[in-house]
C-alpha cells in the first residue's frame, strides 16, 4: 500500500491530537464558548444560508457552532479528535437534530469528492494543523465553484507592535498545538477565492473573520 507523505504526517500527529483535546475538552467546554460562540454565531448568520444547502464544517470540535446552522441546511461536521466528537454527537442526538451528523476526518486530506458543498467554513482550527495551506486547498477543493468559504482564526496582525507582542505569546501556544504567526495573506495566495470579506468583530479582537468565495479556476 502506497502511503503519501501527508497521511504518514497526519498518522504521527493524531495521537497528540487527540491526547491533547482530550485533556481538554472540560475545560474547552466550560470557558471556550463565552471567548468564541457569539463571534462564530454572528458569522454564520451573515452566511444567509438558505434550505437544503450542504455545508461542512471543518474541525468541528464539540459542535459549539451547530446551533447557530439554520436546521433546514444539511451540515456535515469533521474532527480528528474522537473526544472532541463525541461531545458534538451527544449535543446533536440531545437536540434531534436530524440534518447535521459529525465523522472523524483529517481536515488536510478530506474524505470528500471534489465540489460537493455549497459552504464550507471553519473556526480555530488552521492554525492548528500540521500544514495550513493544505487545509485550505482541501476546503477549496470540497466546495463549488461559487460557493462559500467562512473561516474565524487568528491571524499575524499587520500592525508590527501587535504581531511581535502577539508572537511572544507564541512559545506557550505552541505546547497548545496552536501557532500565533499565520499569516492569512501567505495561506491564500494564488489560490482560486475571492475574499468578499475580512473583518474583525471589535477593534482590539484577536480573531478575523474571513467571508470568501470560490473562483471558477
Ligand atoms: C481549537 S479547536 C476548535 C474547535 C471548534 N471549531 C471550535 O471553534 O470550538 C481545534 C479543533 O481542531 C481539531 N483538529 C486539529 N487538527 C485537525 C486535523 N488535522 N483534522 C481535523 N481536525 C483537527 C481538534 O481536534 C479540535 O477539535
């Protein structure tokens, strides 16, 4: 069996994945959705998502976004973390919602055929795995030509103060898997996407929201 290099990657990472969010799921779920829930809620909103669409969301987690999908859209949620999922599964089977399911995936090699999803979006989660830009290509790659692509992460800010106070958070992050440095810029370039918008919810918030639509080409 041929192995490619990004799934010998994504074998040697899963482990720490998925030690570490089980190591924090608690308290993920205790302190994450006052820092992060509205935002992402707000951005979906602004998705005007209309019935029957198909969405997928990527690195779901424990699917504190789900409730914030209109429940006439079909909403497939992906995760490497087995515990981060199994929240998600419980919330969805608590709430019957019958039109969103979750499945363990790796987001830099998405089991999916090309052009399958209206929307795709994702929330903290690229400044986490191994390559950035190959995430970007698989959600590009999964979604239809015209179609949406919604990300919330943070990014290197342009402002040099900003950036360089913000790296030096950077060496504690790390032992968290998350880097502070992305440079949102670098990640998207000579990809096939419009950014139709970039925008932060409040002037002094770490996180940008990328509103953005896939090109034909
Ligand atoms: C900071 S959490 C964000 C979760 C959720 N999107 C939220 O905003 O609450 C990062 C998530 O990415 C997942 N993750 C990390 N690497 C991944 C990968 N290569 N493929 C899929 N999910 C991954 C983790 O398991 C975790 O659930």
């Amino acid at each position: 069996m041929v192995v490619s290099t990004v799934e010998k990657h994504a074998r040697k990472k899963a482990p720490h994945a998925s030690r570490l969010y089980r190591e924090l799921v608690p308290a993920y779920e205790a302190l994450w959705p006052m820092v992060a829930k509205k935002r992402i809620g707000r951005a979906i909103g602004n998705l005007g998502l209309t019935g029957g669409q198909q969405v997928l969301e990527v690195g779901v987690g424990t699917g504190m976004s789900l409730s914030a999908y209109p429940r006439d859209v079909d909403v497939i949620g992906v995760d490497l973390s087995e515990d981060m999922l199994g929240q998600a599964e419980r919330q969805i089977r608590d709430e019957s919602w019958s039109r969103i399911s979750v499945m363990r995936m790796n987001a830099e090699q998405l089991d999916f055929e090309d052009s399958m999803f209206d929307v795709v979006t994702s929330f903290h989660v690229i400044s986490v795995v191994s390559d950035p830009r190959r995430m970007m290509w698989e959600m590009l790659r999964v979604c239809k030509p015209g179609g949406r692509i919604l990300i919330v992460n943070h990014f290197r800010s342009p402002n040099p103060w900003i950036a360089r106070m913000v790296d030096s958070a950077g060496a504690f992050t790390r032992h968290l898997g998350w880097r502070t440095d992305l440079d949102l810029q670098e990640i998207v370039s000579e990809m096939p996407l419009r950014v139709d918008r970039r925008y932060k919810t409040s002037p002094a918030s770490l996180f940008t929201i990328l509103s953005a639509s896939k090109t034909a080409s």
